[in-house]
C-alpha cells in the first residue's frame, strides 16, 4: 500500500488540481474506489486538500498542501 501512496503522491507533486481520473490514468493498476481511499487518508492528516462532487461523497479532484509540497521539495533537495 506505501507504493500505491507513493505514487499517488508523484502525481499530485507539481501542486496543481488533479481529478481521480486524472490520477488513475497516471496509476493504472489503482482503481477509483483504491485511488479515493488513498486521498481520503491523506486529507486526514492534512497532506491533501481536495473537492467533493456536487450531491456525492465522491471526491472529484485532489491537490498537496502547501506544507506537504514544501515537505517534499525539502526531502529532495536533502538528497543532494
């Protein structure tokens, strides 16, 4: 499951609105429902920030927060 996250994350690393097509397309082996979970966790604790469909629990489109790219960005360049 850390891989599927993983990936998820690449995706939504550029910090622009991605739509959970969007994302499935880029994670083929994910399904909606995996690819729903996955951000559901990750706006949990506040990595992710994200819009539901109108009259639905579903979300429709999914972006890092600001702290979370920073984090990231952090980690790459701590790489060297």
């Amino acid at each position: 499951m850390v891989v599927a996250i993983d990936e998820v994350l690449d995706v939504l690393r550029d910090g622009k609105w991605h739509t959970i097509e969007d994302i499935q397309t880029k994670c083929r082996h994910l399904n909606q429902n995996q690819i729903q979970f996955i951000i559901a966790f990750l706006r949990e604790y506040g990595f992710v920030d994200s819009k539901r469909q109108r009259w639905s629990t579903k979300l429709r489109v999914a972006r890092l927060t600001l702290p979370m790219l920073n984090f990231l960005q952090r980690l790459e360049d701590l790489k060297g």
